[in-house]
C-alpha cells in the first residue's frame, strides 16, 4: 500500500514540478493590444498574434529580468507576409535604455524572412545585423534564446549562436547591459515603408489577418532584490560559470559561419555608415577571458543548453514583479513554491513505509 502511496505523491510531485516549469503564459504575459488581436492557445501554453488592417497586436511580460538564460519558441507568419515585422524583444524604458531585439522581416511566399537582431545600452543603438536562417521559419517553431550574464550576451537560434555582444565596458568604455531590468516583449505590426526589400514590396492585406506564434518561454533569470543585486545572484548560476563566459571554439565555428554565409548586413562592416569600426565589432568574446574560451576543459558545452537547468531554485525566475500582476497570476508564479512541501510529504510516507 505505502509503496503505492509513495508512488502516487512521486508522480504528482513531478507533474507539479512540470507544471511549474512550462508556465501558464497568461501568468507571465499580458496583452497590449485588443484582446481580439490576441489569442491564448494550447491551455495558456502558446499566444498567437494577429495584425490585419485595422490593427497590428503584441503583449508583454509582468516581470523584469537582469541577466538569465530565456528561452522562446517561434512560428513566424506562412505563406506571403511581405511588409510585417514579428518581434520579440527585451527593453527597460527611458532615454538611457537598454534593449535587445530579434526582429523577423516578412517576405512574400517562397522567398527568404530575414532576422535582424540589435542591441542599445544605455540608449545607443544603431548595431543592426541581418541574417537569412537556414530553415524555413514559417513551418515549426524554432528555438529564439538569450543567454545574459554579467560577461557576455548570446543571441542563439536552435542553439547555434548567431550573435555576441561582450561586456568590454572595462576595456573599451563601451556600456554593457548590467543595470537596468528589462520586460519581454513580442508584437506584430505594418513596417512595409521600410522591412520588405526596403520597403518595395508592400502588405497584400487580402492575406491578412497575419499571425505569428509563440509558446513554451521560460526564464531562469536574476531580478533586483531587495536582498541581492542582481549581479550576485547572475553569479551563482550555472549559465554564468565558465564555460558560458565565453564561446568555446565549436562555438566561434558556428558564429563564423552565420557571420561569413548567412549574413544579409552587418553594421560592423557599414564603412558609409560607422568610418570608425565600433570597438565591439572586434570581439566574438569578452577581452577578460580571450577572444576563445578555455576549450580544453572537458566541461565546456559545444552547445548551450536551452532550458532552464532542472537543478535550479523553481520560482526564481519570478523576483521582483515590476508589474501589477493579478492574484490568478500570483498563484500560477508561486505554485513552484508548493512543489517542496510535497518532497516532504512524500518523504514523510517513504518513512513510514
Ligand atoms: C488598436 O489597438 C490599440 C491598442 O493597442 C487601441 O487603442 C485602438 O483602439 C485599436 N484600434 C482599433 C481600430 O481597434
Ligand atoms: C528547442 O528547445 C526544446 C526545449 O525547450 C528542445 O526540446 C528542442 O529540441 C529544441 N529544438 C531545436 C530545433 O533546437
Ligand atoms: C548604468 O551603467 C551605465 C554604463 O554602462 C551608466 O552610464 C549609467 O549611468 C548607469 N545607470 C544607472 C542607473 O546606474
Ligand atoms: C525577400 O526576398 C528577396 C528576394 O529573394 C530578398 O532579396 C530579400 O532579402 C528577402 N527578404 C527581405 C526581408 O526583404
Ligand atoms: C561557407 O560556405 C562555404 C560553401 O558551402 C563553405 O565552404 C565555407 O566553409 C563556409 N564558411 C564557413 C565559415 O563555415
């Protein structure tokens, strides 16, 4: 009988604890369009977006986030969707603000969507990039992931980083993300003056309403405290040891890759634009630890998991609600929390057994 109790609290504990790691998104996002734009599909596990010609549509995260390892799954908009642009893009808000930006550039039927990533600190921007992906972006969704840390910023698809920015703020005097929080977002909106072929090509709103879709975030990510700086707690997790400090030389191969075959534009190499090479342009690492990553460890990843590592404290991903979340929202965020008292339940039936 108590093996099968035992049993019966073991499985319920790890269906919490599953539970508690894809998150409702409804816990984590709200909408800031019209709710008609918007829809909450698959059990609150996929949003889905719409823009047609009276509206473009979006939605953004209650918390805020200083450094993590995030993780969004993508479809982007099938068949002709010249002139939209799909975001998904983390900012903190104000004059000096920082943000990061994958930003997908529609395209009509059969021909390449191109992804655009960009990065502003401390209100500077201007750090456009363009590659082409190696997959078609409209048929599955694809992992969108960002590994932020107190040494470098991985923007990676399928795992494969296509960008870094290092931390060189020491070195070069160029202000890194490490002190403001910033709040995800996604949308979907009519950039046809500028996103298809530079704008020749327009909507054809005969194809609308055009979606895109997202699902399965996750977060394992620091916050301000009033406890912890946000960069003590980067330090303790595992997506800031060593090997995620840099990238190792699998790694670099891959970047290279993208950097030398996939790659549509690159502000780095814009000489009409920038007659000095920005000085971040010269680093596919951080300068503290070399421009490659100590590859002889024997723990150094050649490719950086996605999600959050299991080991990690459930519920730390949800520190300092900046927004109002509702109670609904509150409970879903902390159920993670119960998720110990039935360990201890089911320990406590173990020994009585
Ligand atoms: C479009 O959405 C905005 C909110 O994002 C709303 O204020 C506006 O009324 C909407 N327009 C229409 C025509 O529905
Ligand atoms: C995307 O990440 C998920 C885990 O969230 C993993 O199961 C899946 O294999 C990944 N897909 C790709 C194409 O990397
Ligand atoms: C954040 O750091 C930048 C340098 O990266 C600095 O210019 C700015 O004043 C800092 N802002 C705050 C609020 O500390
Ligand atoms: C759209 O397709 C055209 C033709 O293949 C290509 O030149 C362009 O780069 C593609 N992407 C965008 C966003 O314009
Ligand atoms: C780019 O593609 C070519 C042809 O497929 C290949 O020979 C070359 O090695 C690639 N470059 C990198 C850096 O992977």
């Amino acid at each position: 009988m108590s093996l099968r109790v035992h049993a019966f609290l073991t499985t319920l504990f790890l269906t919490l604890l599953g539970a508690a790691r894809s998150e409702d998104l409804s816990s984590l996002f709200y909408t800031t369009s019209t709710a008609d734009h918007v829809q909450f599909a698959d059990d609150g596990q996929e949003i889905n977006l719409a823009l047609d010609q009276k509206n473009a549509s979006g939605f953004q995260s209650y918390d805020a986030y200083l450094f993590g390892l995030f993780n969004m799954r993508i479809k982007l908009v099938s068949g002709d969707s010249a002139g939209t642009v799909t975001t998904y893009y983390f900012t903190s808000f104000g004059e000096r603000h920082d943000e990061l930006d994958f930003e997908f550039l529609g395209n009509v039927s059969g021909e390449p969507i191109i992804l655009q990533t960009n990065v502003f600190s401390n209100g500077i921007g201007g750090r456009e990039q363009r590659i082409f992906l190696w997959f078609d972006p409209t048929i599955d969704f694809h992992n969108y992931t960002l590994l932020w840390n107190p040494w470098q910023i991985v923007f990676l698809v399928d795992g494969v980083p296509i960008r870094v920015f290092p931390n060189i703020e020491k070195e070069e005097g160029v202000p890194y993300l490490h002190n403001q929080s910033m709040k995800v977002f996604a949308t979907i909106w009519d950039g046809d003056s500028w996103a298809t072929e530079g704008g020749r090509v327009k909507i054809n709103w005969e194809n609308a309403p055009f979606v895109a879709s997202y699902r399965d975030f996750s977060a394992d990510s620091c916050s301000e405290t009033s406890t912890m700086s946000a960069n003590d707690c980067a330090t303790t997790k595992w997506w800031s040891q060593l090997a995620y400090q840099a990238l190792d030389v699998g790694q670099l191969d891959k970047l290279k890759w993208i950097q030398s075959n996939m790659t549509v534009y690159n502000y780095c190499t814009d000489v009409g634009r920038y007659n000095v090479t920005p000085p971040e342009c010269r680093y596919n690492a951080p300068i503290s630890t070399g421009l490659v990553a100590p590859s002889s460890s024997p723990s150094t990843p050649t490719s950086l998991p996605l999600v959050a590592s299991p080991s990690s404290t459930p519920g730390a991903s949800s520190l300092g609600p900046s927004g109002p979340p509702s109670s609904t929202a509150y409970l879903a965020r902390h159920v993670s929390q119960l998720t110990p008292f039935f360990l201890i339940l089911s320990l406590i039936f173990m020994v009585i057994e």
